[in-house]
C-alpha cells in the first residue's frame, strides 16, 4: 500500500513541478533556520572529543566574595587553589575533580630557535586527563607523581609541534615558554576553541608556576582556577552540589571579613551556557522559553503558507478522493494517504533544509558559535565532523519534519477526507 502512495506522491510531484519546487523549497528553508539554531546547540552541549562526558559534567567558572557585615559590596573573578582544594579536591564519590588555570598566554620556542610563537597554556593537575579525553598521537600526559613533584612536562597539540620542530616525532625534546624549559611528554590532536573547557596548545602542570598559579586576593577566596568535576552519573549531581555546599560552608566559617559565594554552581554544561556574567545567575528557564518561542513560530509560520498550498493540492484532486470513498476507503485511509504524501514532500524538504543549515553553520560559525575569548585565543573555532554529524541532530530534524506535516496538512487533510461522497465527485 504505501508503495503505491510513494508512486503516487512521486507522479504527484512531476503534474505540478513548480508547487512541488515551492513546497519542498518552503519546508527547506523552514527546517534550515530550525535546524541552524538545533546544530548551534548541540555544539555547544553534546559530548565530543575531548569534552566526552558533557553530560555528567559539572562547572564551576566563577566565584564571588562578599563581606560578611556589608552583603552589597562583593567581588566577582575566577575561584582560587584554595577554594580548589579546600570545596572541591575532597568531594568523595565522583569520578574525578580537577582544577586548572586556562589560557594564559605564553611565548614558545626551541632551545636555539629564533622566532617566538604565541600559544595558549593551560596548567592543570594529573586529574585533567581523566575529565578530559584527548587523542594522543604521541607520548601520554603528565601523572600524579610527576604533578606533584613539579617536574616539569608539557603536552602540546599537534600543529603547536609541527610549527615547533616541523613533525610530532617530538617526545622527549623540549618546548621553551616563556623562557622556562619544559620535556614535551605527549602530542595530541588540535583542540577547537568551542571546546572550551579542555582548549589549549600546551598543558603543563600547575606546581610548575608556583608565582601564578598560587596567586590569590579577597582573603585567598578569588585567584585564576576552573574546576570541573566529572560525576559517575548525572543523578549523582544534586548530592554533589549538596557536598559543595557544605564545604563552602566550612570555609566560610573560618573566613575573617569575606565569604565565599557560588550562586548556584556547579552548573550543567547548558546552565554554565546561560551564566553570562560571574555576578549573576545562570538563566536556564529564560533561555528554554526564549527558544521554545522562537522554534514554535519558525513552524507555525510557514505551516500556515504550506498549508494553503496543500488545501489547493486536495481541491483538484477531489473527484479521486470521491472515487475512492465511493469504493469503500475509510476516512482513516483518505487522512492517512494524504498525510503520507505530504511527509515525503516534507521529507524531501527537510533534507534540502538539513543541507542548508549546514551549510550555513560553517559559512556563519564566526557569528553563531562566537566566543568571548576568540579574539584573545591563538587557537581556531574548527569545526570537526563529529561536532556536526551528531545522531540528535539527524533525529530533530525528523521530528521537526514530521511537526511541520501535521501542522501543514493536518487541516486541509481532514477536511478533504470528511467530504461526502456526491460533492467529492462534484468537486464541491
């Protein structure tokens, strides 16, 4: 049966060429424009190498210090190595914590080289490489030994090493940064700035910058350290915001004059999106609204265009529709046929729209994927194929084509097959 409505649907589409072209071009740009702001998204949430277990990742980017006997007056900035190892290193039950101060800017070269390169250092601990999943082409990271003695390794990315020594056979040689000489240890892939937890061209351990790393103000409450904490499941994360906050209150308790505020965090990795700025909030049902509104009239508006092209496909075919009650076909029948028809114009559409929104996320990922530090990072915003050939992303666009069906052809669909029979064959 259905075989023969794809028949159908395909002589359909060649009877009348350009109110199919209109149709499917209609649905093409609707779902393109849907599925821009779905790809945007999924970037920036789904989980992707090295940033593999987004979803069970929690975040905390900001901290605040606030007095204790004048509340409106407080200090906002990244959290310190205190705050790190005295609310975070000790929670219990969790895969790994780690904490690491990102993008600071240093000078790399060669012993002997001529030409400095600007690059991005992270420092981090040991822990950063079990959050974190990196593709190793040469070499291994750091380990906990090595980070607590201070020794003082690198790993680099793989272009940082080709611009370096001209190849990524360079295990075992050194890099300079700024002056100080590090033993590459491992080589992995380059990293997109859109990762931007795990972002950076070189990673070295923290105790290895003792001046930077350890530096702090607000009474040791606000310094240059993330931290990122991978729980086993994400059900764990309440009872894991409930042992922070505990800890947070054990250390505000032995604080002078300042306390520490969270507002909120550990964020998910959507929350930590919607956290603009380190005095505020995360604004997670703003933002779900905001887009539920704005995803609803991207259907609803060329629903309403394509559903009038679909009412004015029906009235010509209203004699056939008469035929076919006259031989006994069901209401049910008549509502499913027409709707399966219009689903393979959606479909083709959708495809076309899929395409598009593509399309336009790579010509457009500098305005749609933007990050507050581009301008500042020595790294690009590459978009790998992973990124983009998400299976959600496959499974929206089919839902959205699937909406934008029923909403299109649902009416005239119903309407066409509730004609009786005498004014069906009298095209009334």
């Amino acid at each position: 049966m259905y075989k023969q409505y794809l028949s159908q649907t395909l002589h359909l589409l060649k009877e009348n060429k350009l109110l199919s072209a209109i149709s499917i071009i209609g649905t093409a740009l609707a779902i393109s424009m849907i599925m821009v702001i779905v790809i945007v998204y999924e970037v920036k949430t789904a989980n992707y190498e090295p940033e593999t277990h987004r979803d069970r990742m929690l975040t905390v980017k900001w901290g605040g210090a606030i007095e204790k006997e004048h509340p409106d007056w407080q200090s906002n900035s990244m959290i310190s190595i205190k705050v790190v190892k005295e609310c975070f290193y000790p929670l219990k039950n969790v895969e790994a914590v780690t904490g690491f101060m990102p993008f600071q800017q240093k000078l790399a070269n060669i012993p002997g080289g001529t030409t400095d390169l600007k690059c991005d250092v992270s420092y981090t601990d040991a822990a950063f490489w079990k959050v974190f999943e990196f593709s190793f082409l040469k070499g291994k990271s750091f380990v906990q030994e090595e980070f607590e003695s201070g020794i003082k390794k690198a790993v680099i990315t793989e272009s940082m090493a080709r611009r370096l020594y001209g190849n990524t056979d360079v295990v075992g040689k050194t890099i300079t940064l700024s002056y100080q000489n590090y033993t590459i240890s491992g080589v992995v892939k380059d990293v997109s700035t859109l990762a931007e937890a795990a972002y950076a061209q070189v990673w070295v351990p923290y105790t290895t910058n003792n001046q930077s790393a350890y530096s702090q103000w607000n009474e040791g409450l606000l310094g240059g350290f993330r931290c990122y904490i991978l729980a086993h499941n994400s059900s764990d994360f309440d009872r894991i915001r409930s042992d922070v906050n505990r800890n947070v209150a054990i250390l505000n308790a032995t604080q002078k004059q300042l306390i520490l505020v969270l507002r909120g965090q550990p964020d998910t990795q959507f929350a930590q999106l919607t956290r603009k700025w380190a005095n505020d909030g995360p604004k997670v049902k703003e933002t779900v609204i905001k887009y539920s509104v704005v995803l609803s009239l991207m259907l609803l508006v060329p629903a309403i265009n394509l559903s009038g092209m679909t009412l004015s496909r029906m009235r010509k075919r209203m004699a056939e529709i008469g035929v076919r009650k006259a031989f006994g076909a069901t209401r049910k029948e008549l509502l499913g046929q027409i709707l399966y028809e219009n689903f393979v114009l959606t479909i083709l559409g959708g495809m076309v729209g899929l395409l598009f929104s593509y399309i336009s996320v790579i010509l457009m990922k500098g305005w749609l994927l933007n990050n507050l530090m581009d301008g500042y990072l020595a790294g690009s915003s590459s978009l790998a194929l992973d990124m983009l050939l998400q299976p959600s992303v496959f499974l929206y666009a089919l839902l959205f084509c699937m909406l934008l069906n029923m909403l299109s052809a649902g009416i005239p669909a119903w309407r066409a097959s509730g004609t009786n029979i005498v004014n069906a064959l009298n095209d009334k």
